[in-house]
C-alpha cells in the first residue's frame, strides 16, 4: 500500500515540476535588451527590445534610438531560443536568437537577407 502511496504521489509531482521549469525558462528572456543590427538600414540599426509575460503569454516591443516602436508579434521562446516577428515598413521580418548568460545573439530575416542581431540584457535599476 505504502509503495502504491508513493507511486502515485510521484506522478503527481513529476508534471508540476517541468511546469515550473518551464516557467523559470521564460524568465531569461523577460526584461530590456539593448541590440544592434550593423547591417540594418540606418534608424533601424540600435534599439531595446522590452520583453514582458502578459495573461501567460509573452508580449513585447521595440524601440528604436529614434523613439519609434512597434510591436512585437508571434513571440516564443522554447529550450533557449526566442522567436518573434514584427512588421517594419510595411514587411514581416522574423527574428531568432538563442539567449545564453543574459546575452542574445541571432537573426534578422528580411527580403534584404539575413542580418546578424546581438544583444545584451539591461541589468534591473534597484
């Protein structure tokens, strides 16, 4: 009986605590980034990408040095990869970028090619 007990309570914790590693995954990818695209058009080429979970989903923006934003669309992030998309000038561009010890280093895909993205999370303000 004891050993049934056990069993049973095993199951029961097994899925809880891949949920919640799962939800400290997302954690890497929550907050400011400062990125630089080189080789984007000019105005398009530094900015912050403001990641935040939203109803348990993640949502996010970009702003460029100008002040300009847009919002992020399609936004992912599994086994330390992070996807999204976003419309600039009229064209959906997809970015990828694999996130390790709070740096993000990536792809731009765009009808122009593919441009390299690099970014550095933003330390919180205490």
């Amino acid at each position: 009986m004891k050993k049934l007990l056990v069993v049973i309570f095993m199951i029961g914790i097994i899925p809880l605590s891949g949920k919640s590693l799962g939800t400290a995954s997302v954690k890497e990818v929550i907050g400011e980034w400062t990125f630089e695209v080189p080789s984007a058009p000019y105005g398009y080429e530094k900015g912050t990408l403001v990641i935040s979970e939203k109803e348990s989903e993640l949502a996010g923006e970009v702003k460029f040095a100008d002040g300009y934003k847009i919002q992020l669309k399609d936004l992912t992030f599994t086994d330390g990869v992070f996807k999204c998309g976003l419309y600039v000038d009229y064209e959906y561009v997809k970015l990828t970028a694999k996130i390790k010890d709070q740096k993000m280093a990536g792809t731009v895909k765009t009808s122009e090619g593919d441009m390299e993205l690099a970014a550095t999370k933003v330390k919180a303000k205490e």
